[in-house]
C-alpha cells in the first residue's frame, strides 16, 4: 500500500496543536510559566515572546579559546544581552560597572559545550543537560516532537534549555506508537511493510519537515541498546536512504543516521548523509569517503561505554566488545582528518555529562585540545552554528563553562563544570553521579 495519493501535510493547519501536545508531554509550557521574570531582548518588553537573556562578567580565570588554542591568563569576558561584547587579558577589556561579576579567579573558562547527540524528552532533562555544560545541543529525535517543544522553551527561555536542533520524530521502519504523535503520521500505520516504500518514506521526512525540524534521523540498523535485536541487522538499504536524503534536502535539511555495521555505515555515507552516528564497525574505505564528502562522525562512546554496565549480560558483553573497536575507530578517523564530534546520546531520563565524551575522545587518542573541539568548534560547524558557538569571542553567544582546573592537563574537569553560564545567566551546575 502507498501513501501517494493522501495530500501533502498541511504544517500550518495541525502543526499549531501537534506542537501544543509536544509541549505538554515535555513541560515545556509549565517551565515558562514558572520561570522567574528576566531581562527582555532590547525591543522587547518584559513578558514577551522574546528571549530573556543576560548580563554578566565572568573574570580573573584563564581562558581557552578552543579555534586557536591559545591560552589567556586573568581574562575578562563581557556579556551583554547574551552576547559576548569583549574577551580577552584584563589589560585590554573595559569593565563595566553595573554588570553582576562570576568571579574565576584560579580557574579555567571555555565556551559551553556542545552534545551534538542527546535526546530531550522533558524540561527537567533540558535544564540538567545545562547544567552539566551542555549550552548548545543537536536532537537524536523524540517520540512525540517533544525535541522542538524544547528548541522553543531554549529560544525563549535559553536559561532553562540547551540551544537545540531539533529532530522531530524518528524515519525508521516501525512508529510504534509515535504514528499517535501527528494526524498526518497515522497514514502510515496501515502499511504492511511499516515505513519502507518510497512514498512512505517521504511521507515521513515530509511530516517532520512541516512540524519544524531543524534535520531528519533515520537508521540503517537495528539498536544496540535492546538485547532482542542486533545491531549488524541492516533494515534500509542504500536506495531506501538515498530517498530519505534528498526528501531532507529538499526541505533544505541534513540527515543524521544511527549505524553499526560496516555496511550499513558506507551504505549511509554513499546516500548522502551529514553524520554517521555510532558506527562501530565503520570500514577504512568508508572513513577515506567521509573525509572526502566532508560526513561528520558522532561516535557516542559514553552510550557504548554505558552498555558494558548494563545489568543484562547480553548488553553488558556487546559494550565490553564494542567499546575498543569504537576507540580504534575513532582514533583511525582522526588521523584520516575525519570531523569527529561529541555526543553522549543521551536518553531515557538520564542525562551524561558531554565531558564524559571528550574524556573518551581524549582516551581514543586525541589530544585533550582535539577532544575539546570535538565538543565546541566541531559540533558547532555541525550544527551550523560555527559563527555564534564554540568560542568565547566578541559577538558569540555567552554561553560559557567553568571548570577547577586546566582541561589540556586534565580533561576530565569537563565533567564537573562549576559555574555553568547561558545567555549571559550564571546557572548553578549539578552535582551528578559518575
């Protein structure tokens, strides 16, 4: 059965009350209304839509611009509005005076860092991902859309929420339940086959594209982190993905794929995709293709790490034999001058620090500054943001972790930032397990 003859969503006409359930289901709407009154954007008045944003002066530490690697000792950084007016030596910035001061004295301050694979399925997750250093983040993809609730919460509320890319829902060959999450959607719950002809794979980019996702996540394996499946089962082939691609790239969006096997990775890379996610068992040939085509490489170490302890034997063997072969891969893509970005694929209500990623990324054999961009500079040309996030630089957003000690000595200091600022708002971090 086909889906060609339904008409095209409409967005407009349901996008307004799908996205209305996807804020409730997130409580999204709930943390807007009980969050504390704040400064408008300049224009704006107090109240509005506009994002509340920040002032703030963050000074006496020492500075890493992770772009340069170049080092600045007693630093000031300026943030006005939420953006960085000034950074740099103390000598060289004016200091306002009606600006609130963090003091860094004896500590280390980088740009926020970037999860460039988690899923966000409430606000409390939104805002402990903050917390934990993440202050930019790119969606894995939801359930029920709760991902674009969130990227809304972010630009009106940047304190409480990651500024997000969003996924929508996932293109992958069985809904399940998430067919309930778009009149638009059900069409599909009447195929046979699930989501795989031409038509419905459209059909499902279409759908994704018109509630506003910022980029589309399919797969071409099944999941590593369910003992009933294995994750070298292919379940699209290169045809079916190419179709997935260029329904993305005629909304003018990229699409990230959830990879195991050899061949499911180059499967997906010769399709066109923007990031092969996970890939263990990613080949040298398809690695040599990837810095060519220019593909970014997700690994999501802390997710395989996290199976080595999952309780089920199954799982815990398929994380203790994956993890070095993902380490080795990593390394390999490196050397090869793959992009390599951080993402901890984070989910089901437990949310890791992004520092665990780059603490990984360090352990695969890339040099601590390497491993930082991973997590700034990186991410951020990823997710299309390398002009506004990344670096702590005039006319960046000021976002902005503190750590206690230096992070090319040590990048596990990353995992336990203590101070936390978004949009110019000084956040107190968590104290989280690890």
């Amino acid at each position: 059965m086909c889906v060609d003859s339904v008409p095209p969503p409409p967005g407009r006409v349901t996008r307004r009350g799908v996205l209305a359930g996807a804020a409730a289901l997130a409580g999204t709407a709930a943390s807007l209304s009980a969050a504390p009154s704040a400064a408008a954007a300049p224009g704006h008045a107090p109240g509005s839509a506009a994002a509340r944003v920040g002032d703030l002066v963050v000074e006496g530490g020492t500075l890493l611009d992770p772009a340069t690697g170049d080092v600045t000792e007693d630093a000031v950084v300026v943030i006005r509005a939420g953006i960085v007016r000034e950074a740099g030596a103390r000598a060289r910035v004016e200091i306002p005076d009606d600006a609130p001061r963090l003091d860094a004295h004896g500590r280390w301050v980088l740009p926020g860092l970037v999860d460039a694979h988690i899923h966000l399925n409430t606000a409390a997750e939104a805002r402990e991902a903050v917390r934990q250093g993440a202050t930019s983040a790119r969606s894995g993809s939801t359930n029920f859309y709760q991902d674009v609730a969130v990227r809304e919460l972010a630009r009106q509320a940047p304190d409480l929420a990651p500024r997000l890319r969003a996924a929508g829902v996932f293109v992958t060959p069985d809904l399940g339940d998430t067919v309930l999450a778009d009149p638009d959607l059900t069409p599909l719950a009447r195929l046979k086959d699930g989501v795989r002809s031409a038509e419905a794979l459209r059909r499902a980019v279409e759908v994704n594209l018109a509630r506003g996702a910022d980029v589309i996540k399919t797969r071409v394996n099944e999941r590593a982190g369910l003992p009933e499946q294995d994750p070298l089962t292919q379940v699209y082939s290169y045809e079916q993905l190419s179709e997935i691609v260029a329904a993305a790239r005629r909304g003018g969006k990229d699409v990230l794929c959830h990879s195991y096997s050899a061949r499911g990775c180059d499967d997906a890379v010769r399709a066109g995709i923007r990031s092969l996610e996970h890939g263990v068992f990613v080949g040298e040939r398809t690695l040599h293709d990837m810095r060519r085509r220019g593909t970014y490489f997700t690994p999501t170490l802390t997710a395989i790490a996290g199976l080595a302890d999952s309780p089920d034997p199954v799982l815990a063997e398929r994380g203790r034999r994956y993890l070095p072969v993902l380490k080795e891969a990593v390394r390999a893509a490196h050397s090869m001058g793959v992009n390599l970005v951080a993402g901890t694929d984070s989910s089901g209500g437990r949310i890791e620090p992004i520092g665990r990623e780059v603490e990984l990324m360090r352990a695969s054999g890339l040099s601590a500054l390497d491993a930082i961009r991973a997590a700034t500079t990186r991410s951020a040309q990823l997710l299309g943001l390398q002009r506004t996030v990344g670096r702590l630089t005039r006319g960046f957003a000021g976002d902005a972790i503190v750590v206690g000690g230096d992070p090319l000595a040590d990048v596990s200091v990353l995992k336990t930032p203590l101070h936390v600022v978004r949009a110019g708002f000084a956040l107190k971090a968590f104290r989280f397990r690890l």
